[in-house]
C-alpha cells in the first residue's frame, strides 16, 4: 500500500442517532431516540452533517455513557466530539458526572460543542452554585484532552472564566452552520393575514408557569392554519398512543393533549428526524414560540422566526446569533404573530452569519477537526443519501379510527410480544441451567409474564384508547 493513502479518521460523536437511521415511529418512541427532547437532533445531525469528510467517519454513540467503553473508544476512534445544550444544570449534574468519568478514561482528543449554563434571564448563576464543583471536574477534563471548549454564548462563557478557565470560545449552535456559510431567511409575504400559515412551539414549564398557553389559545382563535410543533418525547407518546402517563400528561392546556382542540383538529406534529422537520417547515410563514431549537428549525428552513424567550439558555444563543426574540416575561397577553412578524429584522441573523461561521470552523480547526465545507464537498454527498431515504412523517395526533390507521401500532405490538416471549423462554433456558448447576442453591423463580411484561414496554395508553376509542 501507498505511504501517501490516508487514512479515515473515526469520530465518535454523542448522540442520540446517525441522521441516516431511518426508525418507525413505534420503535423511535420505545427507544427514545431523541434523548427526550428532538431539539438535541437538530444539532446533533448538524454536527454529524459538518464533521463527515472524505477522510473523516462519524459514528454515532447513541447518546449513551458507557464509562466501561472507554479502552474500547480509545481503541477504535480518534476523538470524541460531544455536542450539548444547556448541561450545565442541576437536573443534568448526574449525566454530567458520568460524562466525565467516562472522559476521564479517554486517551484521544475530546471536543465540546457548544455547551450553555442554564439560569433565569437575569443571568444570576446563584442557582448552579452546588453542581459547581461538577462543572469544574467537567470542563477539566475536556480541556485536559482538547485546545478550548465551545460554549453557546456570552452567559456561559463568563461563567466558566468566572470559574477560572481560560480557554473558553463562544461558538453558538453547530446547528445554525447546518448549511455552513448558508442562511437564506427572508420574508416571504409582506405581513400574516388570518390564512397565513404559522407555527408555534413551547415546552410545558412555558405553558404552564409563563402563560404560553394564553398565546397558544388567542392565536389558535385568529388564525385557522396554525400547528404546534412539540419536541418532548411525551408530547409525541401523546400523539401516538395517547399516552398520558408522564406527568406533563396532567397538563391539558398544552396541544398535543388529545384534549386539546388542536389535537383533535390534527394542528399537532413532533418530528423525530430533523430533515422532515425542517422540510414541512419550509411551507410556513412564520414560527415562534419558547423553543429554541423549534424556532432554529425554522431558519434553517429560510422561514421567519421569532423566539419567546425565557431563561439563559435561550437568551444567549438569540443574543449571539442576533436570532429576533422577545422576553416572556414582558410579553403582552394578547401579543399576535402578525405584530411579531411586523417587527422581526434578519439583517443582523444573516448579515453577520459569515463572520460566525468562520469563528465556528476556526474552533474546529484548532481543536483538530476538518468540516465538510473546508475540506469536503459541502455536505453534497450527505443531502444526496438523506434526500434517497424515506424517513417517517411527523407524529401526529391519533383522531382515527380506520384500519389503516392501526396496523403499524398493532405490528409494533404483535412485534414486541413476540420478542418478549422468545425473551421469556430464554430466561426460563437459563434459570434451568443455574438451577441444574447450583447443586442446593434455590434460585429465585421467574415470576413475570409474557403478558405483563408486554404491559410494561406497552404501558396504559393502549388500554385506554381501546376503552374510549380515539376521538
């Protein structure tokens, strides 16, 4: 073999699936693929999109930390990038941890994209005080194993220099540089009118504490083409199957309840891959709403979009990539899309997109990292093979009642029950075999059947929906 052939450079990227899988929705929702909330595909998948060369594989780790794999990671990848939100929080301190014992065994570069503290939009960091020392052993480590760590903006950059560390660089979202040096978002039409098409999106801390639901249900009122996009793994169990179990099941306001109005008017969607995501979106007007990376969906599909912010985390991103935002907490009740619209400039999102996408692959240039922009075809080859694969649509809101409509559940179902038997027999082979070798030691008998183990993978929506019917 040739000296001059190179050789592939293998990257483990963090997250929660390869922008290639293509996963049923029964499957993706079972697995959780979208880590709870399928803003975390957005910039994974962009992640993956920027970091695929000619000479450069990346493989994703399914989001999963595995502190026993790392002579394994060690063995078979060159680095590690690991792109995040808002981690620094005290709910994340347990992942975080793990995250860092599994760095702490790493032998090869480890690169952070993007990380953001998460406060109220004051910027008080009182509340991260106990989960400090956590952040330390965190942001040590990385450095240890890489030249600087990303962060999303200015809140978390100040806060970790506060902390002592120095080599901290404001990068953003990978998200946002999806399309590299590309964010064509314009305005499309001259002002919303009542047939405008426009979507919203919020979490249920929005809906419930902030008064998104108030917004949700005025602009509902005004405007007939509206839809909810919801991004927590609850709110697409809810569309699903109906699922109310979560405690975010309690919330009613929210549009993806199937009490909801826009549930039974079929104005609900959750995405489970970004690309579909960001294609529906291409039709609309206008988003907005508290979810950031709903309303960066929007962007990236070149649509207007206006973010409700209400804590740090969004705050600096809007801030660093001068994304049009209000604050929630001084938005009026009866605030309508069409006055958000009106006053929305994307001079500043577009016309400084360069000079930031330039500081991003400068980032990834010192820590060691080609893109596929620089040293690639631009993502050529990955829009081709993601435009050749047929991804699911959007979870939508179960209101029918035709066959059709249940045979990929039921498969599903039929599916699970099987492998839970052929399960159930194995144990059972084992047990038998412990038993027969045990020599007097009494094992404990396998007590759980097929069928309730079939109830727990399958839980109570289906019970329900079978009692009722949808409706």
């Amino acid at each position: 073999m040739s000296h001059n052939v190179r050789r592939t450079k293998r990257i483990l990227l963090r997250s929660g699936k390869s922008p290639y899988d293509v996963v049923p929705v029964e499957e993706a929702l079972h697995r959780d693929v979208i880590a709870t909330n399928s803003g975390n595909l957005i910039f994974s998948d962009a992640a993956h999109k920027i970091l695929e060369t000619p000479h450069t594989e990346v493989v994703s780790n399914g989001i999963k930390t595995d502190v026993n794999a790392a002579g394994r990671i060690n063995e078979e990848y060159d680095a590690f990038v690991v792109p995040l939100a808002n981690a620094f929080r005290p709910s994340f301190e347990p992942q975080l941890k793990r995250l860092t014992r599994l760095i702490g065994r790493l032998r090869i570069p480890v690169v952070v994209l993007g990380v953001g503290a998460q406060t109220g939009l004051n910027y008080d960091p009182a509340r991260l005080k106990p989960m400090e020392r956590s952040v330390r052993d965190f942001v040590s480590a990385v450095l240890d194993r890489s030249a600087s760590i990303g962060v999303r903006g200015e809140f978390t950059e100040k806060y970790l220099k506060d902390l002592g560390f120095r080599d901290v660089e404001v990068i953003g979202c990978p998200s946002l540089f999806m399309y590299g040096e590309e964010l064509p978002v314009r305005k499309r039409v001259p002002e919303l009118t009542a047939d405008s098409r426009i979507a919203i999106n919020g979490s249920h801390d929005a809906v419930r504490k902030l008064g998104l639901d108030r917004i949700i249900r005025r602009t509902h009122a005004r405007y007939p083409n509206l839809r909810f996009i919801g991004q927590n793994l609850s709110d697409a169990q809810q569309l699903h199957w109906r699922d109310l179990s979560h405690p975010n099941g309690k919330v009613k306001e929210m549009p993806t309840h199937p009490d909801h109005p826009m549930y039974r008017e079929d104005k609900a969607r959750v995405y489970i891959d970004p690309v579909t995501w960001i294609d529906d979106l291409r039709d609309f007007d206008f988003s907005f709403g508290s979810r950031i990376h709903g309303n960066i969906a929007a962007l990236l599909a070149g649509t207007p979009a206006t973010v409700l912010c209400s804590d740090s985390r969004t705050l600096e991103l809007c801030r660093y990539f001068e994304i049009p935002y209000r604050t929630l907490d001084e938005l009026p009740e009866d605030v309508d899309p069409a006055r958000l619209y009106e006053e929305a400039d994307f001079g500043a999102l577009t016309g400084n997109h360069h000079q930031r996408y330039q500081r991003f692959t400068a980032f990834l240039d010192k820590n060691g990292l080609e893109n596929t922009f620089t040293h690639g075809d631009g993502g050529a080859a990955h829009e081709k093979r993601l435009n050749s694969l047929d991804f699911p649509e959007g979870v939508r809101p179960w209101i029918d009642t035709d066959p059709a409509s249940l045979i990929a559940r039921f498969g599903w179902l039929h599916t699970r029950v099987s492998e839970l038997t052929a399960d159930n027999a194995r144990l059972k082979r084992e047990l038998a075999r412990a038993k027969a070798g045990a020599r007097g030691t009494v094992a404990a008998p396998v007590t759980t059947s097929v069928y309730r183990r079939a109830r727990r993978v399958v839980g109570a929506p289906l019970r329900r929906a079978l009692r009722g019917g949808p409706h």
